[in-house]
C-alpha cells in the first residue's frame, strides 16, 4: 500500500485502540456509543488489513483514519 513509509498504515489503527481504551478506562463511553466505536475499529480493521483489493484496503485505512480523528476530537472536547 505504502511502500514508502509503511508504519504509517500502523498508526491510524494503534491511535484508535489506544483512545478507545483510554476513553472506557476513564469510564467516557456508553455500552452503545463504546460498542458502536469498537464495531467501527474491527471493520475498518479488517477491511484494511485483511481486504482482497487494494480499494478495499484504502477504504478501510480512510475509515480508520477517520474514527482516529473522531476519537481525538471527542478526547479533546471532553
């Protein structure tokens, strides 16, 4: 995918972990809205990861992205 700096597709992935475990540790998350979030990681996840086609793969690596963004909104507004 990125053949240049390949950590990169990496780093969307970990950020959202990382906030989505941060987020329930500090008790920020509703079962619904918590597993919403999770079901969100884990598709994006695998269609990322695990996807047959490169546009697969790139759709999965924007949604990643794009809970990454939502999710460090979210954690900055709160």
């Amino acid at each position: 995918m990125l053949y240049i700096l390949p950590f990169l597709t990496w780093f969307a992935a970990i950020t959202s972990a990382a906030l989505i475990v941060m987020s329930w540790k500090l008790g920020e998350l509703r079962r619904f809205s918590g597993g919403a979030l999770l079901a969100w990681f884990l598709i994006a996840g695998y269609c990322q990861f695990l996807g047959g086609s490169p546009v697969v793969r790139a759709v999965g690596l924007f949604f990643q992205t794009a809970l990454a963004i939502v999710l460090s909104v979210r954690w900055k507004l709160n």
